[in-house]
C-alpha cells in the first residue's frame, strides 16, 4: 500500500481542518470513531474503498492521501460551479483557455502568483 506515516498525516491534517469530532469526521464517509482514532494513530489504513470515499468527501486525490502524490488534486465535483467550468475547460482551445484564465487571475489575483498557469497560492 503506502507510507503510513505519510496516510496519517495527511489523514490527521484533514481531520483538524474539518473541525469536527472524530465520530461526526467519521460520519462524513462512512466510518466509526474507532476507525477514525485507530487511523489518526498510525494503526493502519482504511482498505481502497475508504480510501476512495475519504478523498471524495474530503476533496483530494487517493494518490495525495495515501502519500504517492505531493499534488492534492483537490475533486471539482464537489463544487457544481467548479466541476462545470472544468467540463468547459476541457472543451477550449489553448487560445479561449489562456482567455479563461486572465480573467480568473484578473478577478481573483489572490489566487494566482507567478506566470505559470497551473500555480496558485
């Protein structure tokens, strides 16, 4: 599977953003607030279907949870604003894509830096 350390510690900072409990944390995909303690504790992962729920309902990638990516790949579905514009992105030219992106980064300059497209704060 994967660095345990590595799932628990990104488990652990998903879990403190959340502010919740850990039986209410838990709740949000399914899991008991023994499972949430054991996990939080390095006493293992969740089998792959957790694994899937957890990311879906917290908003990062399976790769990024389980420490085989550094890039959180946060899931647009949760958004249905987000998840559209991404449909309409993947249906652009490079030309109407640039466009789309000068104009985000006019509006909202707090959360692009830099020349590169794909960067954010």
């Amino acid at each position: 599977m994967s660095d345990t350390f590595t799932f628990r510690s990104r488990f652990n900072s998903l879990y403190e953003e959340s502010g919740l409990n850990q039986e209410d944390f838990g709740k949000k995909f399914g899991a008991s607030k023994s499972q949430v303690f054991h996990w939080r504790n390095g006493g293992g992962e969740p089998d792959s279907e957790m694994l899937k729920e957890i990311a879906k309902v917290t908003g990062v990638s399976v790769d990024w949870l389980v420490g085989k990516s550094n890039n959180v790949d946060t899931n647009p579905q949760k958004n249905p604003d987000l998840a559209y514009l991404s449909r309409a992105g993947d249906k652009m030219t490079p030309d109407e894509a640039k466009k789309l992106h000068d104009l985000a980064a006019l509006l909202f300059p707090q959360y692009f830096t830099g020349d590169d497209p794909g960067e954010s704060k």
